[in-house]
C-alpha cells in the first residue's frame, strides 16, 4: 500500500512518530529504499520538548555524540552545581532553561 502511494504520488518527506513499531517503521523503510526523505518525531525527555530525527530514529540520534565530547571535560564547582540544579528540576518536574555550563562544546579539554 505505502509502496503504491509513493509510487503513484510525489513526496519531499515523510514525518512520521517514532518509526520503529508497525506501521510506522515499515513506512519509514518503504520511504528510504524509494527515496523519500524520512523525519521521525518523538516526545523528548524535557516537557513540552520533542527530539526530531533526521533519516533514523530518536533512539539512534539520541546515541550520535561522540565521547570525545565530554571524556575529557574540565569539571569544576560551577558545573558540578549547575548539573545539580538540573536533576533536581527533573526530580520536582520543572521546567528550567537547560544548563548552560554543562554545554560540551564550550568546555576546553
């Protein structure tokens, strides 16, 4: 069916929730081996925030980032404390602005 639609219609993208399960992950595949353009979308860990995943799915864009990044981070009070503050916003479920200090690609190391 998803097959016969693509092949009958003209598409730029295919946005779809998660991509994994039945039907979605089977769409998703059909999409890529025709060569359409697939967007996943999932709700993000963060409320109110989702995580939009560009030609695979959340759980794989959620596994991209290189360890480079933060093994060797100079960590330091301010961090430590900031990185606190976070969890205990996710602890008491609210919304703050993400921790800044924690950014990985402003940390020398």
């Amino acid at each position: 069916m998803t097959r016969n639609l693509l092949k009958n219609n003209s598409y730029d993208v295919c946005v779809l929730n998660h991509g994994i399960y039945v039907p979605q992950g089977l769409i998703s595949e059909v999409c890529r081996a025709l060569g359409v353009r697939v967007v996943t979308w999932n709700p993000a860990y963060r409320r109110e925030c989702f995580i939009f995943s560009h030609e695979t799915t959340y759980h794989h864009t959620l596994m991209s980032e290189s360890t480079t990044v933060w093994e060797n981070m100079d960590w330091n009070d301010d961090i430590e404390a900031d990185l606190m503050q976070y969890l205990h916003s996710r602890m008491e479920e609210r919304k703050i602005g993400s921790p800044s200090k924690i950014n990985p690609s402003s940390m020398s190391g």
